[in-house]
C-alpha cells in the first residue's frame, strides 16, 4: 500500500518542491526538536524521485566539501609556488 503522505524535514527541500507545484497538506512542530518544522507534502507521482535526487545531490555536496577542506590543509607542492613566484617577478 502507497503512503498518502511524504514526511520532509529539510526546508530547503520542502521549498524546492513547492516550487515544482507538490502540494503541502500541513506543517507542525518536529515532534522531538520543537524548534525544527516537519512538512507534511501529499505523495504524488514524481515525488519520490526529486527526494532522492535532493538526497543524493546532499550527499555529493557533503563529499565536496569534505574534499575542498582536505585540498585546502595541505601544502602546496613546492613546483607550483615556483612557478608563481617565477611568475609574478616576470610582471
């Protein structure tokens, strides 16, 4: 049996969906962090797809940035800073 409901925690996903016209049937207080809002989206065709692909596209993200921060602690190999200091005297 299909579920008439999609439960989404994400605002930012909650949005997305609005925008691509999903109706919303409620929104309350998360039942265990009251500061946080639950929205309750009605379950139509197509729907399941975007959540995942959000999902998915989080999770590229997160791989992202984890790499981002990893290239950003490490030294810089000493061949490009030549390079750039050579550089910049020819200026």
């Amino acid at each position: 049996m299909t579920k008439k409901t999609q439960i989404i925690f994400s605002p930012q996903l909650a949005r997305q969906l609005l925008k691509e016209n999903y109706h919303i049937i409620d929104i309350q207080p998360n039942s265990t962090n009251p500061e946080r809002t639950v929205f309750f989206f009605k379950n139509e065709e197509g729907l399941e797809s975007i959540i995942n692909k959000y999902q998915q596209d989080q999770q590229l993200n997160k791989i992202n940035r984890t790499n981002n921060k990893k290239q950003a602690t490490e030294p810089q190999h000493k061949s490009n800073t030549f390079k750039r200091e050579r550089l910049e005297s020819e200026w």
